[in-house]
C-alpha cells in the first residue's frame, strides 16, 4: 500500500510506520518539523512537513495513496490540545473528498461508548475535553463519503503487539488497556483487509 500517515511522530504513529515499513509499504508521514522524524531514514519513507489541520497541505500529498492511517490526539487533555481532533477531522475530510482517496482510518477514544460504570463517568469528566472534541471528530468522518473506519482505544501501554480484542460497535467484553504496537496492527490489517468499513471498532488487549 502506499499510506499517508498523520501522528507519525507519536508513539502509535511510530509503531503504525515500522510496521508499515517491515512489511513492505510506503509511507508518506507528515510531520510539523522534519526532526520529528530526522532519526528514522527508509527509501519507501517520504517525510513531508506541514499541517495537518490544513486541507490545502493534504490535498497536495494525497495523490497516488490509497489509504490516510490518523493515529493525531492531544497530548494533554486540554482544550486547545484536543481540538487537534475535530480540527484535523475537517481537513482530512475536506482534502480526501476533493482528491478522490476513499480510505480512511483513525484512532478515537473508548469513552464515547455509552457505559454507566463509575470509572467511566469519572474519566469522561476528567477528560471532557477530549470527549468532546473526538466526538465531533467522529461526527464529521461518519457525515462523509469516505470508507472509514474508527478505532476507539483506552488505556495505551507500551507492550509488545501480542494479540487484541476487537468488536464492531462496541468495546469488547471486560475492556482493558491495549499496547499501541496491538493498535498499529490492527489499523494496518483493516488497511489491507477492508473487514469493518463505516465501522466504529473497540479494541482492548
């Protein structure tokens, strides 16, 4: 496949570009500054600098791929950080519909699943920034032409990419946390195999 990644610098991102790498891939990793990726140097690897909130940027890079991967999320939960979410949503969507790339792919957060647990209720209050702000990502992907997929996650852990649960619609039986390599995995296979489009997906390990 030849891939657009967004986040390509975070740790998923990471994970999502070694994998995609190893298996024979090329990649197109945008990045807010070259030395973001200035370690990582591979022939099948183009590293592009620019925004990812600016569809004008994307819609120059996203002729000759076939799917856009976004693992972009904030990294506080503060609400000029999240809206990296809702604000990236309406680039991608924008420069996608206008460059005729169909595929879609993004990492979301297991909080927008209903669940009247106490835990649950007390993250969605701590982190009411981000709830809200990948719901409106969410909002905007699903209202588009695309052939998306959402993987909403919880808790990420740096394991090895030993297995996960995944369910349609729904966060699997017992949640749990789930290492990023588990979630690059899983976003690369559903690139190739295509099995939940317009599809909300739960992952857990």
């Amino acid at each position: 496949m030849n891939i657009v990644l967004l986040g390509a610098n975070g740790r998923t991102g990471r994970d999502v570009l070694g994998l995609a790498l190893s298996a024979g891939d090329g990649v197109t990793a945008l990045v807010r500054a070259e030395s973001k990726l200035g370690e990582v140097s591979h022939e099948r690897l183009e590293v592009r600098v620019g925004d990812a909130c600016d569809p004008r940027v994307l819609e120059a890079i996203l002729p000759g791929h076939d799917v856009v991967i976004s693992t972009l999320g904030p990294r506080l939960p503060t609400k000029a950080a999240t809206a990296v979410y809702s604000d990236s949503a309406a680039s991608i969507v924008d420069a996608m519909q206008a460059s005729g790339v169909h595929r879609l792919l993004v990492t979301s957060t297991t909080l927008l699943f209903p669940s009247a647990g106490l835990l649950d209720r007390l993250l969605r209050r701590l982190t009411s920034n981000v709830v809200r702000e990948a719901g409106r990502m969410e909002e905007r992907i699903r209202s588009s032409s695309l052939d998306w997929t959402i993987a909403r996650v919880g808790f990420l852990t740096n394991g090895p990419a030993t297995g996960y649960r995944h369910a349609a619609g729904a966060s699997p039986e017992g949640g749990g946390s789930i290492s990023r390599a588990a979630v690059a995995r899983f976003l690369l296979a559903e690139a190739r195999e295509s099995a939940h489009v317009c599809q909300v997906v739960g992952l857990s390990g």
